[in-house]
C-alpha cells in the first residue's frame, strides 16, 4: 500500500472515531435533556410519578442498549440508528404523557422525592458527559457507567410503579445513586480510560 494511502485509511479512522466519540456524547446529552424534561413534568404536575416511574424504566432500557453497545469502545452505525429510535420513542412518550389528561401532584412527598432522584439522574448524566468531553472517560467506560445509569432508573421506575415511592424505596434509590456517584468519581478522578 502506497503511503497516501495509508495516510488516507488512518484519517479516515482517525475522523470516524471523532464522530464515534461525537455520536456518544451526543447520546449521553439527550439522556440529560429527557432526565430534564421527567423532572420538569414532575415540577409542573404534567407528570404523575406513576408515569415518571414508566418513563424512567425507558431510560434504563436506552442506557443498557447504551452499555452494550459502548462494550468494544465504538458504537457502529446500525446500533446508533437503533439507539435513536429508541431515544425519539422515549422523547415522545415524554411528550405524550406530560400532555395526556393525568396530572400529578408536585407537592406530594412521592413527586418531591421522584423530582429529586431524577434530578439527580440528570446531574450524573452531565458528569459522565463532561467526562467525555475532558477526555477523562473512554467510550467504553461510558459504556459501564450507563449500565449503573440503568440500574439507578430500574431502580426509581420500580419504586413508583405503584404511584408512590415510600421512604424506604427512597433509601434504596439513594444507595443506588450514591454507589454511581462514586463509581462517575472515580473514573473521571483515576482517568478511567480504558
């Protein structure tokens, strides 16, 4: 293989996975966004914390495809469409609920505590994002903090399920946020690039 052709097949890699690394960032901010708009339809009472525990059990779905498809460190071009259209599903459902004739109540001790685990979803989601961007946190170790992404939704649509998160559901989401945060810690802390 002649030399310019070989410098053309490495920046064609080398761009391709700039967009690989641009298409999961991407990924990770429209997680933020929907855990915004969940939590602002809790807020406003458009959202009933029935429907945020449906619509959180979405969002874990979307960071284990996230998780799995992140495994090798490269997310190809048929598992991205696949994880867009999950995304555009979730975000109408986002749209669907906030808009349908069940409300819910924001001053409710349930709603108060969804709000909050959501906002927190949110804030870990930006972490893993600004991870990204600093460059303190690989594609696949992306990957592995989306499955605990997951598991901290399953975790808040299990408890709501019922309309109502009691005081120990809310222990539990909480140990299950806090093991996350340290995990989001301590890869961006110890450049978890691997």
């Amino acid at each position: 293989m002649s030399t310019s052709k070989l410098l053309a097949a490495l920046l064609t890699v080398a761009l391709s996975g700039g967009a690989f690394a641009q298409a999961v960032s991407q990924d990770v901010q429209r997680d933020v966004n929907q855990q915004n708009r969940i939590e602002q339809g809790l807020k406003s009472g458009s959202l009933s914390v029935k429907e945020a525990g449906k619509l959180e059990g979405q969002e874990a779905r979307i960071d284990r495809m996230e998780k799995r498809d992140l495994k090798n460190g490269n997310i190809s071009a048929a598992e991205q469409t696949r994880l867009t259209a999950a995304q555009n599903k979730v975000s109408a459902d986002i749209h669907a609920d906030k808009t349908n004739s069940v409300t819910g109540n924001p001053n409710s001790v349930s709603s108060q505590r969804m709000q909050a685990n959501v906002a927190r979803n949110a804030n870990q989601e930006q972490r893993i994002e600004n991870g990204m961007k600093d460059g303190q946190l690989s594609n696949r170790t992306v990957g592995r903090l989306e499955g605990g992404q997951a598991h901290a939704d399953r975790t808040e649509a299990g408890a709501a399920a019922n309309g109502h998160v009691s005081k120990a559901e809310e222990h539990q989401i909480q140990r299950t946020e806090n093991s996350q945060s340290a995990r989001v810690h301590r890869d961006r802390v110890h450049g978890s690039r691997g």
